[in-house]
C-alpha cells in the first residue's frame, strides 16, 4: 500500500512534468499570428444564482461572473505565485502592516468609465465592509474581527492598512473589483442586496474583464461578448481576447452534456471516471484531447460527532453518551480509518482515475501539500486488533462487538442523496464496518436535511461529506479552529475541548502572521499531522480532473487550479 | 349557472388556503432550510447567515411566517425567492411560456394520435390492427418517461437528426421569424414525443373502450337497419357520443398545463417549471413553492369546473342549479 | 340475498371470460413466478443481496460450460481476472486453468427459509472461490441476478401492501361520501381533491423529507409505502364514490335502511362488496404507479436505502449512458420493472373488459 501511494505521487509529479514540456511549444507557438473571431461554447449544471458576486458565492455564481471582473492580483496557476493584474505592482512596509498598491492606468470599465483607485476604495469600504451587505467574503477579510483601512492615496493609488500581519493578504486581493459608477447610488439607497440578481439587464452589468454579459435565458444560457475596452494587448500590440464570443449552455444532466459534447455542440467537457474509457479511444476520431490536470481539490471524508453538548430545547445529549464516548476514542477513530479500502474505492468510484487522500491538504494544493503524514493502509485485521485492545469485542457471540460495558456498537452513517459516488463510497465502508462487527445504518438524506444536522441540530452520528479546498490553509479556518461553525465534529467550542485543537488554534494564529513562506510551511505541516494523527475526519479519495477540449483551440493551457480557460483573453481559435 | 361558478369560487377560496398553510407546514416543520446550503461554505460568516435568517423571516415562528405570506398575498406579493433573491413572480413567468409551450405541444400531439388511433382500433376491434395497437399501448403505459426521453437523446446523438436537449439552437437570434419557430419545433421534438407517448397510449384505450360501447347502442342498430351507410354510422352517429365523455377529460387536462415534468426537462434541458420546482422544494425555497402550488391550485379548480361546464354543453341531461 | 347471488354469478362469468384470454392468462403467470420467486428468494439466489466481491466489479454475465474438451461434462464455470486496459476500461481475463464446478443444493451463506426453516442449501452455487454471476455484477461486485431476485420482493410488495393501505382508505372514504351524499360527500369530496390538487412528484418529495432520519432501513421502507398510499387514495376514494352514488338508491339498500341497520354496517355489508369487482381493475392498474413511485423516489436517492435492493435502486444505479455501454447487464432491473407493469396493466385491461356489461352483449 505504501509503495502504491508513493507511485501515485510520483504519476502526479510525471502529470505536471509533462505538462510543461507540452505548454513550451504552446506558448511559442501564440508569437504566430492569433487571428481574431470564432467562439467558445462550455456547459454549466445550474443557472446562476445572481451577477452579483459580493452576495453570492456559489459556483454558479462565480462561474458566470468569472471573465467579466477583475481583482487587483492574479495567482498563477501553476507556479501558484501571486501576480499583477488591475494592480501592476505594490510595496509593503517593513511591519507588514502598510500595502500600496499601483493601479494599472489604462483600465477603463467595459461602458467606457475610466477605472480609478475610487472603485478599489469602493469596493472594499462601501461593500465589502458593509455592515448592511451580508458580504460573503466579509470572513476572510476580517483580521481578528477588525476590517483593514482603505485609502486612496491617489488617482492611481490605494493604501491598506492592516491592523495585524495576514499572510495571505495579496492571494486574497484577488476580490473582484466593482464599477463605483454603477453602484454607488443603489448602495446608498439600501438596494444593492437585490442588485444584479438575474432578472437584471445584463448591459447594466459592467466590468474590466475580457468578456461582457449580452443574454441570459434562464435554464438555458448565458451568451458573452468580448469586451472591446479590455486592457490587455498581446505581444503585437493587438487588443485580447481574441474570441468573439462565449457561450455556457446549461445543461443539468451530466449524460446529456457528454452526448452533446461528443456531438461537437460543446467545447470542453469534465470527465466523470467512467466517461474516460469511452472518450480516450475517440480522442483522434472526433479530434479532442483528455487533460489529466491532476488530483482534485475538493475532499471527501468521514466525521464521527464528537459534540458533548446539550439540546438546550429537549434537555438530551446531541450525541447519545456511549456513543460519544467510542467517537471521542481515537482508538475507534483509527481502527475505522484501517477499514477504508481507497485503492478499491478508486477503482469502482473513479474508475482507477482517482488519488488517496491523508491529510486536510491535498497533494494539489502543491507548496502546503505535506505527504509524509500518518497514513492508514486498508487493513481489517489490524483494524480488529485496534479495536481489540481498545476493549472493543464480541462479547455474546452474535457476530456484532461490543464496547467494555457491554453496549453493542452501532450507529447511523448519513450522507446527501443523490450522489452515486458517496452512496458507493459509503457501501463500501459499511461493508467492512460490518466485517468488523459494528452495525451501522447507512441512509442517504436529503442535501440540506443533512447540513442543518451538521450545522444547526447537532444531532448524527457519522456523516460521509465533501468540502472544497483552497491552496491558502488559511482560508480552512472556519473548519478547523476550535471555534469555526464548519468545525464539524464539535463546533463553536468556548474553549478548545482537547488539546491538539488547542494546538491548531495556535498554529493557526501563527501561520496567518507569519509572512515567510517557508516558516508558513513548517506551521502548516504541524497542522497536517495533528490532524492524520487524530482524526477528526477520515479522508478517503480525491477524483483525477479530466477535461476533453476540441483541439482547435491556440494558446491552451490547461491547469489544475486555475481551471482550463484561465487565459481566456489569449485564447485563439487555431 | 353564474351562480354556481360563483359558488365554486368561494367554495375553492378556503380550499386553496388549507392546502397552503398544509405545504407551508410541510416544508417549515421538516429538518433543514434554504440557509442550510450556504452553511456548507466555510468562507460564509455567522453574521451573513444570521441576515438571510432575519431577512427571510426564518428566526419567526412558523405559523407567523405564514401569516405574512397571506399578507403579503392581499397586496399580489408573492414573496421572494430565497435561492435567487428576487420576487419569485419574476422567476416563474421566465419560464412560465417553456412549460406552457412543451404541455400544450405534447397536449395537441396526444389528443391528435390518441383519439383517430382510439376510432381506428375501435372500428376494427380484434383485427390485427388493433391488436398491433394495443401492443403499443401497453409497451408504452409501462415504460416511464424519462426512459424514453434518454433513450430518444441517445438516438439522437447517433443520428445526427434532432438537437440534444435545449430549447433554441446556438444561432436562434440570427433566424428569422419562421426559422426561429422551426428552430424551436425541432427542439421541442424529444420531450414532446417522450412526454407524450404514455399519455397517448392511455387515452387511446379510453376512445376505443368508448366508441366499443357507442358501437354496441341500440341507436347504432336502428341506423344500420335504416340502411345509412357504415361511415356515417360510425362517424356521425357513434363517433359524436363517444366523443362526449372525453370533453371532461380536456378539462383536466387544462389544470395540469403548468404543472411541468421535472425529470423529462431535466433531461431535455427544457427550461420549464418542473426542474425548477423540483430544485425549490429540495432546497426549501420556500416561498417559490408556495407560488407555483397557488398557481396550480387556481389552475385545477379552474380546470374541474371547465369540465363541469363542457359537461353541460355536451349532455343537456346534466343540469347545475 | 338474491341480487347478491346475481352479482355473484356476474363475477364468475367475468372470471370465466378472463381465463379465456391467453395473453391475460399468461400475465398471471407472470405476476405468479415472479412473486413466488421474491417468496423463495434466499433459496433461488445464489448469494445474498449485499454478497460483495470487489474484485468483480462490473463482472460480465458468467458463462456456464457444459463441454469439456469437446466431451458433455457437468457444467463449470472458469475463474476470473480483473484488469484495466490503457483507457481504464475493464477487461475480465479467463483464467483457463481454474475451473469451478456448478452445484445444485449448493451450501451457501445461511438463512432462515420463509423466516423459520434454518438452512444453508441454495438451489444454485459455484465451488469457491469461483463466482457465479448469472446476469453479471454491479459496480461492486454483487451479483445482479440475487439482487434482482431479492428486489423483487421490496418492489412487488410495495405495490401490494400500497394498493391494499389506499384501497382500504379509498373505500371508506369513497363509500361513506357516496352513501350519504350531501355535505359528507361536499366535504370528503373536496378533500380528496385537495389531495389530487398537489403534483404528486412534489408531495412524494414533501412528504418523503417528513421521515424521521433515524430510521432504519426496515422503517424506510414502510414509511415510503405509506406515503406512496397517502397519494394514491384520494383518486381510488372517487370512483368508489361514483358507484356508491348508483348503488344507495338499490331496492336491497333501501330495504336494509328502512329494517333499521346501522349504517356501518350498510356500506360495509351490502354497498362496498359489490364495488368490489368492479373496483378491482383499477386495482390492478394503480399497482404500477407504486412500482414506478419508488424506482422514481430511488432515482434521487431517496427510495429503498442501499444495500437492500429494490428495483427502482438498481434502476437509478443504471440511468448512465457511460454505464449503460461497458455493463449493458445492469439494465436488467427496467427490463423487470417494465415487464411487472406491462403484466398488471394488461391484467387490468383485460379485467374491466370482461366486467363492463356493456360490451356483455357483443
């Protein structure tokens, strides 16, 4: 088993070995004439929720809205540095306390307004900080429940003001800048929350990005059209993005968005494990290509409650107290973590296309990824033993184990309907749950049933979940400080209940003032043990992304975190 | 007779309300809300949700929030959606024409098959015709739609013939006027047909069982003894009485025109009613099912005393005092 | 006591009639096979329904030899290997060299036949640790022919059970509205079209959420035959009522008011018998809405909680096209599903043509 991971991570580092030796003829190759024209056509699941990106954060959000704004940094995709974009450069005081940030001077808004340092300070002051805007990224940019100062220094320059060191400050001024043209007044008029919802008229919406919103037909599509105001120009001085227009068709069912991209109605498809073998054998015939871009970001896991807490209206335990007491158990923790069988849930779940998970940083994420973790081979008899000698055993013969005072083991093990994948993970491990003699009801709930039990009611035993991931370890904080509201197993504790969450809740105040990156490292490699150490939550599997693409694309460069048209704008149709 | 739809109507008014307030503590009283999937964000703040809750009313008593509702119903509010954050009247009349449109085509195909497919069967009943007929009729009733949906989208795929899904092709804006209602014919081809063949297959079997019986009337043995010719026996004299009771299935059908089919639009990509209820009652968007189970239920009563009426005109022995 | 005799002599003339027809007559058989099967079921499988070998995953349907080298020999089947080949596609090497022999009687995991007899006899088996999968594997490696047999018992009796908890509702309700007619019938009536008023994919949903989480897959289960008969009651209640209309105004009713019977006993003893017969078509032909109900409950995950298997969760496992096309054998579950309605359907048709009096004289 160990020598099978660290074949896997060395099939990763091959993954993106290659793909720079395919990106440098790539990149040569856009120095020939790009002509402009032609259009790009992608799929989305679900229509957008709103434009409105300071309210909504969904995936259907931000994907809708993903070309049309801009934010003051860019990171780049796979060196994962942070670089310029409406900001073209910055300095930072001695303390770390003080930014200057240096706009770009020829930005003007895609309705011809110039863009200046006002909309930055707009942004920021007026929505952003917005006690009366229940602005979904507020969290991050509070440092200590403080807002940071935002001044205009002038036309072209804006200085932040920290009230205490935060690492990732620059990742995090990726935030999408808004026109102050266009909003300032709704804003003072109280109705920005009901602004840019999706009954608006897209020509309202104005942006600096490369493409500008024309048309929006609900459950059907979203039609994009370059922005002629766009800033960038390419090495010839012409005007980016080369593409005329763009457009996401929104289809809900994935079987239908793979026959329509086989079809050639759509441009790009992600491929769920199984659709490989069907694509890879067609790549020539039907001219595309399949990216492997490497493990995904989103995890999912198991998590045993271990809330000790009191429902203030029954007066009874969240948690029923034997039960608490195994899932408090780190014994029992780990004997279930020897019973995930990754390697065949890889196979049968992602058809083969898929990577072990051990630690809350999964290798994608890259310079925090810390592979060296505690790991836990797929072993049921070791798994006995752990349970053995942590008192757990068939004590009356009737094939279930029981716990020191004789209660049986058994619980219920929920996850959301509707995704085949957890329902198959979640068989899996009950079967070899119950080889190990726990007898667990394993029931599918409705999404949102499940999240108000994890979130509101407290009251479950074990939940298989998913979360996304980012590459900033900061940005996981509601998750694992002990006082976060997404800290599943035992939320908003006072105080940390045990003390390895004592432990990375100091690791976690550390490493957000700590500005060297390789100081960061160190804090955060702490965390990751803590973490495969306790156990809080049991990783399971992490999907290879694929991605087919037409081949008539230019300029392509497909990338594992910044997703496959990061470069939009250079972006040309061969 | 205005008296008695008058009656009708405000018989139906505390109908429609008790079915209300039973969605509303349907949805309110079983676990979990909308706030629930923003919850699942960790980058959303306690206070953002703790907004949408006051917002939306959540933090009030059940039987409270509902109250407003009906207040708000007085002045035509039909409150907003939790999921798009605008009035939900908005969202529903987007799509309100789609689903209109796709019950109205499968509703014209069905009743344009059904009822010659039913005569046809009925005149030459247990020839092999109608034996050949039948067979469908039972293949069909017992398949599910959404079946025949994927498996008419995969033909599709193959042949190359029809769109896959969707309800205009990527150039639609270019068209011209006939080109743009072409465009949208050859769209609604696949859910039609699938929406439509189980419906026909069943009311095929209610028109041959109805002119079997017209046919077996003592009135139909009269005219052939007169000696009238076998056609007009059978489509002036039979056919016309045959037809008659089926005048209040039309009425039916009229309360379920708005009502959509989930699975097949979100098969299709059909950008209907249905898939966008099935998301709102899954996701507790409240106040977005609440609308469109009052649009239903308005629709229904409608419907049953349409039938009613037809029922009056067609059979002058039915009488409503 | 004489019209019951006539209404009885009726019913038999009906049953004669349908016996006399093949194809309804074959659907009986059908419907009978399969439910004795789902009776037998620990017997007739091979394996339990949550029997796992993850190692077959996807298995294709086993062949079964019966020659050896050319020679009749007793029947065998070969071991298997799973690989992937370049584009992960899976390929299942025969392994010439093992050879299992197929036993009949064979001992198998234990279980208590009907729930009492304990025994391990299965009438069907492969020496291990060879496998045999008569109409292949599921993505875990379970065998599709065991579950189909062991589904068949949740989806045939969901029907049953589910027709039976409505009927019962529909013919009270039915029969006291159109027994006393009036503000009762007003009233009943007006529920019923409540009931009918909601889209009934909405309420199935609606009501589904309303199951408490805790419960076990046993008690998932009921709670989904009630919702399911919650639903379908309210359309039965009104054509019992329709004919309970006709009925109250018979001289053997009026008889039996004017002796003074009470009038429970009136609708129960001498109304809703004879809306038996006639009701039973529409028996039969609701049965397959409760089928259908539950694979579409199953279809968003929400049916019959794995690893039980019903049919309509097998079906949901099918609905991918990308599944459909390397394990075609997975498709099996519709194919039950559709020939079980195909049967109740035509049963029913058939029954309301040789009960309809009017198509007596032809």
């Amino acid at each position: 088993m160990f020598n099978k991971i660290a074949f896997q991570n060395r099939r990763f580092a091959l993954i993106y070995f290659f793909f720079l030796l395919f990106l440098f003829p790539a990149i040569s190759q856009s120095q020939q004439n790009p002509q402009p024209g032609g259009q790009l056509v992608l799929a989305t699941t679900s229509d957008p929720k709103s434009f409105n990106t300071i309210i909504a954060k969904e995936t259907s959000t931000s994907e809708a809205v993903e070309f049309i704004f801009d934010g003051l940094t860019k990171t780049d995709p796979f060196t994962l540095k942070v670089g310029p974009n409406l900001a073209q450069s910055w300095e930072v005081s001695e303390d770390g306390l003080e930014w200057i940030f240096h706009l770009r001077e020829d930005v003007v808004w895609s309705d011809g307004v110039e863009f200046t340092a006002d909309d930055v300070v707009f942004t920021f002051n007026d929505l952003v900080f917005n006690p009366d805007i229940p602005a979904s990224s507020r969290d991050i940019f509070m440092i200590d429940g403080q807002p940071f100062a935002v001044n205009k220094v002038d036309q072209y320059h804006v200085k932040f003001i920290l009230p205490v060191r935060f690492a990732p400050f620059l990742r995090a001024m990726s935030q999408e800048i808004l026109p102050k043209h266009k909003l300032e007044k709704v804003v003072k008029e109280g109705k920005f929350n009901s602004t840019w919802g999706i009954d608006t008229d897209p020509r309202e919406i104005v942006g600096t990005g490369p493409f500008c919103l024309i048309r929006y037909d609900p459950g059907q599509r979203l039609v994009y059209e370059r922005n002629p105001r766009y800033w960038k120009k390419d090495l010839n001085g012409n005007t980016l993005p080369y593409l005329e227009r763009m457009i996401y068709l929104i289809v809900q069912n994935s079987d239908v968005e793979l026959l329509k991209f086989i079809e050639g109605t759509l441009d790009a498809y992600s491929l769920r494990g199984m659709d490989y073998s069907l694509l890879k054998p067609i790549e020539q015939k039907n001219n595309f290509t399949v990216y492997d871009r490497g493990p995904d970001l989103g995890s999912q896991f198991i998590v045993f409650n271990q809330n000790p807490g009191i429902n203030p209206n029954t007066n009874k335990p969240f948690v029923d107290p034997v039960r608490l007491s195994w899932f408090q158990n780190r014994d029992f923790r780990r004997a279930v973590a020897h019973a995930v069988d990754k390697e065949k849930i890889i196979e049968i779940v992602k058809n083969k296309l898929g990577y072990p998970q051990y630690s809350p940083m999964g290798p994608a994420v890259g310079f925090f990824y810390k592979d060296d973790v505690f790991k836990y081979e797929y072993d049921l008899n070791k798994a006995k033993q752990i349970l053995k000698d942590a008192g757990f055993s068939d004590r009356d013969g009737d094939g279930y184990i029981e716990d020191q005072e004789g209660h049986q083991v058994e619980f219920n093990l929920y996850t959301n309907s509707g995704s085949t994948e957890r329902v198959d993970i979640g068989g899996i491990l009950n079967h070899d749950l119950e080889k190990l003699g726990m007898k667990v009801n394993f029931l599918q709930l409705e999404f949102n049933t499940l999240v108000s039990k994890l979130t509101s009611t407290f009251e479950w035993d074990a939940i298989i979940m998913g979360l996304t991931g980012g590459v900033e370890p900061h940005f996981g904080k509601n998750v694992w400080t002990s006082d976060g509201q997404l800290h599943m197993w035992n939320p908003r504790q006072e105080t940390p209940a045990t003390p390895w969450e004592k432990r990375i809740d100091e690791l976690f105040s550390e490493g957000v003032q700590e500005l060297d990156e390789d100081k960061r490292k160190i804090i955060y490699d702490e965390f990751q043990m803590i973490v495969s150490r306790e156990l809080p939550v049991i990783y399971t599997v992490l999907s290879a992304k694929l991605t087919a693409i037409r081949n008539k694309f230019g300029n392509l460069k497909p990338s594992n975190l910044g997703g496959v048209f990061h470069n939009l704008e250079e972006i040309y149709i061969k | 007779m205005w008296v008695y739809i008058l009656k009708r109507f405000l018989v139906a008014i505390p109908m429609i309300l008790i079915m209300a307030l039973a969605t509303f503590l349907l949805m309110g009283s079983t676990p979990g809300n909308y706030l629930d999937t923003i919850r699942m964000d960790p980058q959303v703040s306690e206070e953002t949700i703790g907004y949408y809750q006051h917002l939306y009313k959540l933090d009030r008593p059940l039987l409270e929030q509902f109250f407003y509702w009906i207040k708000n119903l007085l002045r035509l509010e039909f409150g907003y959606s939790f999921h798009y954050n605008v009035p939900v009247t908005r969202i529903i009349s987007a799509r309100l024409l789609n689903t209109f449109i796709l019950s109205f085509a499968s509703f014209v195909l069905t009743w344009a098959v059904a009822i010659p497919l039913g005569i046809w069967a009925a005149v030459h009943r247990n020839q092999w015709i109608d034996r050949l007929i039948q067979l469908f009729s039972y293949i069909f009733l017992s398949l599910p739609s959404f079946f025949i949906a994927m498996i008419l989208l995969y033909w599709a795929s193959q042949t190359g013939v029809l769109p896959l899904g969707g309800m205009y092709g990527p150039d639609y804006d270019q068209l011209t006027l006939l080109g743009k209602i072409g465009d949208i014919l050859t769209h609604l081809a696949i859910p039609t047909v699938a929406l439509s063949i189980g419906s026909i297959a069943a009311l095929q079997r209610i028109m041959r069982g109805n002119m079997l019986e017209a046919l077996g009337q003592k009135y139909i043995l009269t005219a052939r003894a007169k000696g009238l010719p076998e056609n007009k026996v059978v489509y002036h004299h039979a056919l016309r009485n045959a037809i008659n009771p089926l005048i209040t299935l039309l009425g039916y059908e009229f309360s379920s025109l708005l009502s959509g089919a989930a699975l097949i639009e979100i098969i299709c990509s059909w950008p209907g009613l249905g898939s966008l209820m099935l998301t709102a009652v899954r996701s507790k968007d409240i106040y977005l099912v609440m609308t469109s189970m009052l649009m239903g239920g308005v629709l229904f009563i409608i419907g049953n005393l349409l039938a009613d009426i037809l029922l009056v005109k067609v059979d002058p022995r039915i009488r409503y005092d | 006591m004489i019209n019951n005799n006539r209404h009885h002599s009726q019913f038999q003339l009906a049953l004669q009639r349908f016996r006399g027809n093949k194809t309804a007559m074959a659907c009986v058989f059908i419907l009978g096979f399969l439910y004795f099967s789902a009776v037998f079921a620990e017997f007739l499988s091979p394996y339990s329904y949550k029997d796992e070998q993850r190692q077959y995953s996807y298995c294709p349907p086993t062949p079964v030899h019966f020659f050896d080298q050319g020679r009749l020999t007793w029947p065998y089947v070969y071991g298997l290997q799973l690989s992937f080949n370049e584009f992960y596609k899976r390929e299942y090497v025969t392994d010439v060299n093992t050879k299992y022999r197929v036993k009949l009687f064979a001992s198998g995991e234990s279980y208590k036949l009907l729930g009492l007899i304990p025994t391990r006899v299965h009438l069907l088996g492969v020496e291990s640790p060879g496998r045999i999968y008569l109409l292949g594997a599921d993505s875990r490696g379970r065998d599709i022919f065991s579950r189909l047999i062991f589904g068949g018992r949740v989806s045939l009796s969901i029907g049953l059970i589910g027709v039976l908890i409505s009927f019962t509702i529909g013919l009270l309700i039915g029969g006291a509205a159109g027994y006393y007619g009036g503000r009762v019938d007003n009233y009943l009536m007006r529920l019923c079209e409540m009931v009918i008023m909601f889209p009934g994919f909405y309420l199935l949903l609606a009501l589904r959420s309303a199951v408490p989480d805790d419960f076990n897959s046993v008690q998932v289960y009921f709670a989904i035959i009630l919702i399911l008969s919650f639903i379908g009651w309210a359309s039965l209640a009104r054509i019992i009522r329709g004919m309970c209309l006709s009925l109250r105004e018979r001289e053997y009713v009026l008889a039996a008011k004017s002796l003074g019977v009470n009038d429970f006993h009136i609708i129960t003893q001498h109304i809703l018998p004879h809306t038996l017969s006639y009701s039973i078509f529409a028996v039969m032909l609701s049965i397959p809405g409760y089928i259908l109900g539950e694979s579409a409950l199953s279809l968003i995950g929400l049916g019959i909680q794995d690893p039980f298997a019903s049919w309509g969760n097998m079906l949901s496992d099918a609905m991918s096209i990308v599944r459909i096309k390397f394990a075609p054998w997975i498709l099996w579950p519709a194919f039950f599903i559709f020939l079980t309605v195909i049967c109740f359907n035509i049963i029913g048709n058939v029954l309301r043509d040789c009960l309809d009096p009017n198509l007596k004289g032809n």
